[in-house]
C-alpha cells in the first residue's frame, strides 16, 4: 500500500486573487458596457474592491511568509 498525502487545500490567499481576478473581469465588463448608468459606476467600485481583495490576499501572505 502506498502512503500519498492527502492534498493540500489551496491557501487563502490564492483563492482571494482568484476571486478577485474573476471579479475585476466582471467589473470592466459593467463599467463598459454601462455607459453613464448605475452599472457603469458598479463596475468601479467593484474594480476598487478587487484591488483591495488583492491586498488583503498579500497580506495573508506576508504574515504566512515573514521575510
């Protein structure tokens, strides 16, 4: 019988920039497409909220990683 490790589950931080990633897509696609609506400005803040996601998720990854 082999002994495999049981996989890792991918880290946090990996998984915020992922998201974020898939967000930002979202967000340039609102702020395109919405002209000078509602969606448009959604699409900003959501873009303002993927750059902080992006921050949160380096810094789970400097605390887990000191240098």
């Amino acid at each position: 019988m082999s002994s495999t490790a049981p996989p890792q589950p991918e880290s946090p931080a990996k998984r915020l920039r992922a998201m974020a990633d898939e967000m930002a897509g979202i967000a340039a696609e609102l702020d395109y497409f919405g002209g000078f609506s509602k969606k448009s400005q959604a699409g900003r803040d959501l873009a303002d909220i993927c750059i902080l996601i992006h921050q949160v998720s380096a810094d789970i990854e400097a605390e887990n990683h000191p240098k």
